[in-house]
C-alpha cells in the first residue's frame, strides 16, 4: 500500500494538468533549442554538409550558444516605431501558439484508484473550435510588429502577412469542416478515440484530401517554406522583423517554431491516430500500451547504445569535446532502461501495482505521440530545403483559386459519403 498523502497526490486533477503543462512546454518552449538545432543539422545532411559540428556533441551546445547571444545583444527601437505596438507584437504570436497547446490531449483516459484522468491541460467540450478561434489572432502579431516598425520592408511585409495567412486560414478550417463530419464531435480526445483500431479508421485514409489542404495550409500559416513570401531575404531584407533585435526577434523566431510544432501535434491528433497503433488491441491485447512498456524501454536502452558508441568515435571526438561524457551518461541511461524493463517484465504489475501499470500505459501513449510528432516537425524542415519559394501571385492563386475550391468540394463530397453511411 502506498501513503494516503502519495494517494492524494494521484488522485487529484491538478497533478495531471500540472504534468500535460510540463509536457506541453518541454515540446515547445524548451524543444526550441533542439528544433533550431534539427533544423540546422537536417539542412546540412540535406545539403551534404556538416552543419554546426564544433561546439559540443553533433553540435548542440551550438544553438544554447546562439540563444544566449540573441539574449544578451542591445535591445534597439527605431525612433518613429510605435514603442507599445512595437513592444507588444512579437508576444502575441507565442502567446497564440502556447494557448493552443493548452486543448490538446497527450494521451487517453487512464484509471488510478477508481478514477479517470487525462493527460491534457484544459479539457474543453468545444476544444476544436477554440484551436481555429484562437489561431486567427496570429496575424496581428506579425501585422502589428511590421506597421509598428516605421519600416517599408517591414510594412511590406505586414500586409503580405495579413493576405497570406487570412487566405490561408479560410482553407484550413474548411478543411476541417470535413473531418468534424466524420467524427460528429468537437473534442479532440473523442475525434483520437475514433481512430482507434485499424489503421484505415485514421483521419488521412478517411479524408485525405483534408489532410493535404490542413498539411500545405499549416505550413503557409507558419510562413515556411515555400509560403515565407512574408520574409522573403531576397525582396524585403527580413520582412516583417527587420525593426526587431535581442529578445523580441527571439520572440517571433521562437513563435515560429512553436507554431510549427502545435501544427506537426494537431496533424498527428486529426489525421494520424493521436497516441493509437494500429492494430494494438488485437497484438497486444486489452491493454497493448501497458504490455508495450518494457520493450519501448529496451528500444530506448538500444538507441543510447548506438549513439553512444558513435559520439566516442576518435571521428567525432576531432572537432569537439565533451562526447566521452556523452557516451557515459547514455550507457547509464541504456543500463538503467533496461534493468527498468527487465524488472517490468519479471513482476506481475498489471496485476500487483495496477496503479504503476496505468502510469506505463500512459507514458506509452505519450511517447509514441512525440514520434508521430517528431516526423511531422522534421517534414517541416524537409520541406524547407527542398522546395523553391513561389511568387507572390503564385501564392495567392494557389490559395483562392486551387485549395479553396478544393476545401469547398471536400466538404460536399465529405457530406455525401457520410450521408451514404461509407464514413
């Protein structure tokens, strides 16, 4: 038996939003030093160039480095800038992006003690319509910081902004309209729910043409590549920030990439299964995540192994220092998970600590949504380094006269489908 007060501790609801708040921070706002790191290390092996290799193992103390100068450089505002608006434009963007993440669920329900809990900040019955309510507000972020400027690159910016993103934004949330029509609900943890099972019960087999208009949509509301006509280097200097110094440029270069990471978590919940496998229950049984626990330690243990032995190769201990002491710690970390693992599996704890086994399921889940996660935020960089900018009347007549007609047709043809009873 465990004390009343860990109990206590368990059963309370805070605990869990405590810890959804936790995990939702870690994969925005401190996920950002290893996001500008993947970032620069993925366009270097897409280049076939090294990329930041000397300041610590592969490079990464490199961008904590980056982060630290950007903090500590003079903050300057221009003398006609607007110094409130000026100030308070690159907060909006974050702050947009981090309320959102307060409505997505991390994992499903799970049981401690006789209750049910959640792994998710604010469980909202209208959840899906306060992601595309609260979105909205994002361009008067960027609008806001390039008028404010008292810039004609920055106000060029501004407005291409204001066009790209409202036509954009119209896209998206009819693309959407789709994928309410085939869950019949709002919530997002009900919409997960929906695709469990077989993997043509996920969103991208049952309306793929949603997702590919939510997918290109997203990446024209993050102004990426190819959509970054908002701060195109070659016509308006740096767009929209080019006013903007120290910590407020850090601001909207930070809400950049947690807007792309909410929009690569926001893919996986409506299009990819959220924390579902395919298939899980009729494998592993009725509870496949609590079954998958200890192997998901063991290939944890399997992965610090590998890039341990690669960090103490004489190769890459040329250029930086510090990889010995990496590859100590991963071994402990790879002993660890798997003693962790093998403890798991020779006790009973489905059975002896249900609580314990619940918690596993739970963490289970979470993991194999930052997977799905990790490969929809690399697809960003990807993309990023493969495709070539469009013009700008290229950008607006793929936005109104191709993905909104599409939008409109797939909710027709949604509709029918539905109505025949095929979704």
């Amino acid at each position: 038996m465990i004390p009343e007060w860990v109990q206590d501790i368990l059963t309370s609801k805070w605990t869990w939003a405590a810890l959804a708040l936790v995990v939702a921070y870690v994969l925005t706002l401190v996920g950002i030093v290893v996001y500008t790191w993947l970032e620069r290390r993925g366009a270097a092996f897409i280049q076939r160039r090294p990329g930041p290799n000397r300041r610590g193992p592969y490079g990464i103390v490199q961008a904590v480095a980056d982060a630290v100068k950007l903090a500590t450089k003079e903050d300057v505002v221009p003398a006609g800038a607007n110094k409130w608006l000026h100030a308070v434009a690159p907060m909006i963007g974050m702050t947009v992006a981090l309320t959102i993440i307060a409505v997505i669920p991390f994992s499903g329900d799970f049981e401690l003690f006789g209750q049910t809990f959640r792994l998710q900040i604010a469980d909202m019955n209208f959840g899906f319509i306060f992601i595309l309510a609260i979105s909205s507000l994002a361009v008067y972020g960027v609008a806001l910081g390039g008028w404010s400027s008292n810039n004609k690159y920055s106000l060029l910016g501004s407005l291409r902004s204001g066009a790209q993103m409202i036509s954009y934004e119209i896209s998206l949330g009819l693309s959407l309209v789709g994928v309410l029509l085939i869950y019949n609900t709002v919530k997002l943890d009900e919409m997960v729910i929906a695709q469990t099972g077989a993997i043509w019960h996920w969103g991208v087999v049952q309306a793929p043409m949603a997702f590919l208009i939510f997918l290109t949509s997203s990446y024209a509301e993050a102004n990426r590549v190819p959509f970054d006509l908002v701060e195109a280097d070659s016509e308006l200097v740096a767009g929209f920030h080019t006013e903007y110094s120290s910590l407020r440029f850090g601001l909207f270069y930070m809400g950049e990439y947690v807007h792309m990471a909410v929009s690569a978590i926001l893919t996986v919940i409506l299009f990819f299964g959220g924390w579902h496998i395919p298939w899980a229950e009729e494998i592993f049984g009725s509870a496949p995540y609590v079954t998958l626990f200890p192997w998901l330690l063991f290939g944890a243990a399997l992965v610090c192994l590998v890039i341990a032995w690669d960090t103490s190769r004489p190769r890459r201990r040329v250029h930086t220092r510090g990889n010995l002491l990496l590859a100590f710690l991963l071994v402990c970390v790879a002993g660890s998970a798997a003693a962790l693992g093998g403890l798991y599996l020779a006790g009973d704890v489905q059975t002896e600590i249900p609580w314990l086994a619940s918690i596993c399921g739970m963490l289970t889940q979470v993991i194999v949504l930052v997977l799905k996660f990790a490969f929809f935020f690399w697809l960003f960089i990807w993309v990023r380094w493969t495709l070539p900018r469009f013009r700008y009347d290229q950008l607006m007549k793929l936005g109104w006269k191709v993905m909104l007609p599409l939008a409109l047709l797939n909710i027709g043809v949604t509709g029918v489908l539905v109505l025949l009873g095929v979704l």
